[in-house]
C-alpha cells in the first residue's frame, strides 16, 4: 500500500484537486473546458502531479482491498462518487466523500500521457492500460465523454494467474490448446463483457509458455496480463502503442516468426479476415469475440463480413477453427463468481455444418459430443447446479436456451 495518501487521508491531494478545478472558467463547455483542464495540468509542479497520481492510485489500491473488478469515476452517472463492481454488484464507496464534474475531470486527465490527451480530444475516447508500479499492479481503462464530461471505468488485472488445470476443460481441450499436440487453427475465447475471456486466455498463454519452446506474439487493446518469458519468447504489442492496429499488428507479425499470435479481439471485418489469413497460413491462434455461445460465434464472424465475401469466410472458418470456448461468470451461493462454459470441437460435422450454412445444428452436436470434451451451457450449468455451487434460478437466469435447462432441471 503506497504510503503518503491513503483512503483514510486523501485531504492534501483532494486540495490540490479543487483549486486546479476552480481556475476552469465556468463559461467554457465541451472540448475547450477538457482541452483547458489539459493545459492546466502541464502547469502544475512535480510534487503536485506526483499527489494527484497517488490519489488516484488510492482509489485503484482499494479495489484489491475489496476484491473489486471495476472502477467507475466521473460524469454525471456517478453523481460526484466513486463506484466499484464487487462480485458482480456496482455500489459507490461513501468512505471517499463527493467529487465535483470538473474535479474529477481533472482527475481522469491527470494520469494521462500528452499524446493520450491529444488521442482523446480527437477521438472522444481512449483505450489505454495503466500500471500502479510501486505495487506492480496493473489496469485496463477506458475513458471517455458523457455530455462533454469525462468517464472513467478500469479494470483491475491481477497478477495472479489461474493455471489452466482449474478451469475444468476436458483433456482433449486442454490438447487442442496446446501447441506440443496441434501446432495451427483458431481457437476462440468469448463471452459478455466480465465473462472472464481475459483470464482464460492468460491461462491458457501461460500454460503454452510453461511447456512449449516457442514464440508467442499478443496483440491488445490495451495489452493487460505482461507474461514473463518462461520457455517461450513473448512479444506484448499494444494497438496505439507499439502498433496501429489489430490488423496491422496481424499482418506484421507473419514477419516475427511467432508459433502462436494471441489478437485481443476480432472487432472489425479487417481484423478478422487477417486473422483467418494468418490461421490459414499455418499459425496457432487465439482470440476473443463478444458473443454468448458457440454458434453465435460462428455466425458473428460471418455475419460481420461483407455478403459477397461470406461464402469464402465460411469455407475458411470451417478450415481453421479448432475450438470455441464461451463462458460465462455465475454468482455462486457464497455470493462470489463460479466458471460456466459451453466448449466446441470442430468435429468434420461441425466443420460440415458450418460449410453449408447449417450452424443450427451444431448446438445438438455439442449436445450428444460430451465423451469427445465438448459441453453446452445448459449442460454446464446443470453440472454446477447438482455440484450444489450456483441456484437453481441462476442456472435459469444464465443459461443460453432457457428451455432446455427447464428441460434438463425437470430430469434430475
């Protein structure tokens, strides 16, 4: 815990806070107010920049504390509180006191990077991973306007990473996964935003990097997890930093000699058309998607690509995928988070199913496969429910196909 400000005494730096806000002339609005804020923090002095960082590195050092996932500051929405997500739930922390608008957009610039300030007056927003670094403790974070106002949310990166053996995947996952037994294909890691997707992807790295000796190239937005080479060679490209884009960090690294290329997520069609492309060049790779199931995978990325190219994204998705993992973060009966997933293997049914537009059908095929290592989420959930960890109505309420696990609940 840093030493000179703490939770408990925050009323220095809280001073210089106030009176950089008070010099912000209250008839400036939207980007010249921010653009102003800016100019006035290149003003301050060392000792003060160095008291508004540490105020704001004690709210991030509280999440530890509480074992909080997410942070929340600024804008309206907040109502001049500080917000934490604890085990699913957002409340504000009334420990900290209020904050006024301006002041806490002083706040969020603050931490920021010249070249970040200039990103975000030009794009309104800003993608960018911070590190507390006397605690080695590092953040995702996004900021951006809400009625020409800064939000902030971060998200807190524990050093700590789960090795692949707790998650539950059945032995012919854990081989698909690994490099020693399939050298090429994409594997995907998906869910809703705070599925977790990040931390098992972080396992499953860590697992290569500890039996492999390769060459392992990851491509983020920001870059979170920073894995310390073991057997393998690790590159940490982060997009806006260390490269322009996902693509570009894509289509570069064929150029690297990598074994394995992790690509943070598939979020336009430019990325996703590289990432096949790499796939289909012989590469392992993994990646993330924004989607609830296995099937809705297969359709999102076809779905994101231009119709006249579909056919061909089909018949090259049906090639180089592997895997899909989609899970999700169920609340448990202690009132923590419990692992639910739904795992496909492309199966030459599958991969058929996929080639002729039948993805429908792929659903009762991960039904009838579980000898083969896959497993729906309903089925997931019942295992979990009869394991005695999550309710009976949890196992409803987060379930993809709300009638099948109706349907399995009824048999047991």
């Amino acid at each position: 815990m840093l030493n000179i400000v703490n939770h408990k005494n925050i009323s220095f730096p809280r001073k210089i806070l106030k009176n950089i806000a008070e010099q912000v002339p209250e008839n400036l609005i939207g980007l010249d107010r921010q653009v102003f804020i800016g100019n006035s923090l290149k003003k301050i002095t060392p000792e003060e920049r160095m008291f508004l960082k540490r105020l704001f590195d004690t709210f991030l050092l509280f999440m530890k504390e509480k074992e909080a996932s997410d942070i929340d500051i600024g804008g309206r929405g907040c109502n001049g509180k500080v917000w934490y997500r604890i085990y699913g739930e957002k409340k504000p922390e009334m420990e900290f006191g209020e904050f006024t608008l301006t002041e806490t957009d002083v706040l969020c610039q603050s931490i920021l990077t010249e070249k970040q300030r200039d990103y975000l007056y030009s794009n309104r927003n800003l993608d960018f991973s911070y590190q507390i670094l006397e605690d080695a403790e590092r953040f995702r974070a996004d900021l951006y306007f809400d009625l020409d106002h800064l939000c902030l949310n971060m998200r807190y990166i524990s050093n700590k990473i789960r090795p692949i053996k707790e998650l539950g995947f059945h032995p012919n996952v854990l081989k698909v996964m690994s490099l020693n037994y399939v050298k090429q294909g994409l594997i995907l890691v998906t869910g809703i935003t705070g599925s977790g997707k990040s931390s098992t992807l972080d396992s499953i790295i860590s697992a290569n990097n500890h039996t492999v000796n390769a060459h392992i190239t990851i491509i983020g937005s920001p870059i979170e997890t920073v894995h310390k080479p073991f057997k393998s060679i690790i590159r940490h490209r982060e997009v806006g930093r260390d490269v322009l884009s996902f693509k570009e960090g894509v289509i570069q690294s064929l150029r690297q000699d990598p074994d394995i290329i992790v690509v943070g997520e598939m979020r336009d069609p430019e990325t996703i058309m590289a990432v096949l492309e790499i796939t289909d060049s012989g590469h392992k790779v993994f990646s993330t998607l924004h989607t609830a199931s296995a099937v809705e995978s297969i359709d999102r990325i076809i779905g994101e690509c231009p119709p006249i190219e579909q056919e061909r994204v089909r018949n090259r998705l049906a090639d180089v995928l592997t895997c899909v993992v989609s899970q999700k973060l169920v609340p448990d009966l202690s009132g923590k988070r419990v692992l639910a997933k739904e795992i496909l293997l492309t199966t030459p049914s599958v991969k058929a199913a996929i080639k002729n537009n039948n993805t429908g059908e792929i659903y009762q095929m991960i039904n009838e496969s579980g000898r083969l290592g896959m497993i729906t989420m309903e089925q997931d959930l019942l295992r979990l429910y009869k394991e005695r960890k999550i309710s009976k109505e949890n196992a409803v309420n987060y379930a993809n196909n709300k009638n099948r696990i109706l349907e399995l609940l009824r048999g047991i």
